[in-house]
C-alpha cells in the first residue's frame, strides 16, 4: 500500500535513535503520519519543519499501519520567518491547532487550500497578524462552529457592532449589549468592516477565536488550547515599536 500527496509539516517528534514520526497536512489523505527514518539528521531535520511545504512518498502494508514518509522538499516556509519571532510564532500556532483540531486521515481539500493561502499571507503581505486571525475564523467555520459576524443577534443591525455572545457566536451591537456586555465577548472592528488593525485589536481577535476554538472544538474531546497557540496570543498581547497595520 503507498500513495503520494504534497502536504505541510505540522510536527515531528522523535522516535528510537535515529527516527521521527512526522504529522503532515496533506491535500488527498488529511492529517496523516509516518514513520522517517533518519529523520533527526540535521539535513532531515531542517526538512521536517513547521509549516514546510514538501511532496510525501508514504508506505504502508495496510491502510491503518503508521507506515513511512519518504519526502522531498518543495517550500521552505520556515526559514523564510527564522528573522521574524512573531511570524514564526504564527505559523508553529497554526500547525499545533490543526494537530489539535483535525480528525487523522480524514480529507479536507478547503481547509488545506486554506492553510496554504494563509502562509503566503504572512510572507507576503504586513497586515499579517489580521489574516491570521482571519484564518483562525475560517478554521471555526470549516469545522462547523462559524462565527456570525454579519449583524446585530438582537436587533439585525449591521453596524456598531461591538461584542460576539460566547454561547452563539453571533455578533451584538454596543446598544444592543448594553445591559450584559461584561458577559459578552468583544470584536475587534476589522473582523465585520475593512479597517486596519492595532496589535490590541488583533489581541482582542486571538481572544475571541481562542475561546470558540478551545470550549467548542478542543474541551469536548479533552482538549486544551496548544501551548504554540498561546505563546502566540501572548506576544500579540505585548506592544511592538514600530507595528504597521498597513
């Protein structure tokens, strides 16, 4: 049994002396893994990085075995974010969620397209940190707990809207939620209009898809928020001299 597919680097962990066991993001196959053998050679090593775009070569004698990743590198995303801690923080807390949040071997063609436009965002364009949080959002909505930014749940309004309820996911308006808004969850204005993001509006961002991801993706499988994704949410919290929402 063997297949070949492209696919993204999630994790690697170690296995025996030698060996990894690799987790990819692949376009026909979903999260699948494999066994590398020699993968924690420093020329293999440096392959198998989060967010690296590579062709897999996997076998198997059955469908269900691990089996093993013969791969050959296409994108070295990784290194192009080694100069940017906040980019790299990014892209390791992106992989750890769909670690955390996907089934294995089930296929996702639009979240794996999703997660490859999502990585060209944050090398190519500054407003970065909005598109990640962005993408956070579609990965809600891809996974069947879509966020409903377009109007007020009160009253159908589709402007002023200031608050998301944390038991619907649907968007408040400020007088809307007057009268219980400290139970509400704020949103950032550039999640429902086209305006720029502060770093504390993307902060207010991480907050809000990081409490929909962990209590109604992660808890109910026993799951917490991955440690990569909070660091994340923690560097965008601290102020940056010289950010450019632009």
């Amino acid at each position: 049994m063997e297949w070949r597919d492209t696919g993204f680097v999630l994790a690697t962990r170690r296995h025996g002396e030698s060996a990894l066991i690799a987790e990819l993001l692949t376009r026909e196959h979903g999260r699948h893994s494999g066994l590398v053998r020699g993968g924690q050679s420093p020329r293999r090593r440096a392959l198998f990085q989060p967010g690296n775009y590579i062709l897999a070569h996997w076998r198997g004698r059955l469908p269900e075995h691990l089996g093993s990743f013969d791969c050959e590198l296409v994108e070295a995303y990784a290194v192009r974010f080694l100069d940017d801690a906040d980019r790299l923080a990014a892209v390791t807390a992106a992989a750890a969620l769909l670690l955390a949040a996907l089934p294995e071997r089930e296929p996702n063609v639009e979240l794996y397209q999703s997660f490859a436009e999502m990585l060209t965002a944050l090398e190519s364009k500054q407003a970065w940190p909005q598109h990640y949080v962005e993408w956070e959002c579609g990965l809600l909505a891809m996974l069947g707990f879509g966020l409903d930014l377009s109007c007020c749940a009160v009253t159908g309004a589709a402007e002023d809207l200031a608050y998301v309820s944390p038991r619907t996911g649907r968007a408040v308006s400020r007088v809307a939620a007057a009268p219980y808004r400290d139970k509400l969850l704020p949103l950032p204005g550039f999640l429902w209009r086209d305006s720029p993001a502060a770093r504390r509006d993307i902060a207010a961002g991480l907050a809000l898809t990081g409490y929909f991801l962990l209590h109604h993706l992660l808890e109910p499988h026993g799951r917490q928020l991955p440690e990569a994704r909070e660091r994340l949410a923690e560097r965008m919290r601290r102020p940056e001299r010289g950010y450019n929402p632009a």
